[in-house]
C-alpha cells in the first residue's frame, strides 16, 4: 500500500499554530503598491485565518485529518 501524500501546494501556504488554528499569508501585497492605501498594505501583513467553513478542507489537504 503506497503512502498517502500531503498536497504540496498546501503544505506551502499554511501552517498549524499550536492552538490547532490554520494560518496564511493574506494575497495582493507582491506587486502594484503604490496605489494601495498604507492601511490596506498594513492590514495585509496580518496573518489570515482559515475560517470553519474551510478549515476542514485545508486539514484534509494537509492530511491532517481521518
């Protein structure tokens, strides 16, 4: 039986905290800045939270998760 492996995308782009809460870097913040206001620049160097509607796909992709 092969071993079942983690989804490579996924595993790049977020990452377990310790409380169990699945975090990602937020998007639209490599390129075309100067038109963006410094508090939307601002608000994007926060880390994102993976919402319970979703939390359940990303920890299947993680195969972190049955």
């Amino acid at each position: 039986m092969p071993k079942v492996k983690t989804n490579s995308s996924a595993k790049k782009r977020f990452k377990v905290t310790g409380t169990g809460e699945i975090t990602f870097q937020k998007a639209f913040k490599r390129h075309i800045l100067t038109k963006k206001s410094k508090k939307r620049k601002r608000a994007m160097r926060q880390k994102g939270l993976v919402g319970s509607t979703n939390k359940d796909f990303v920890l299947r992709l993680l195969r972190l998760k049955g």
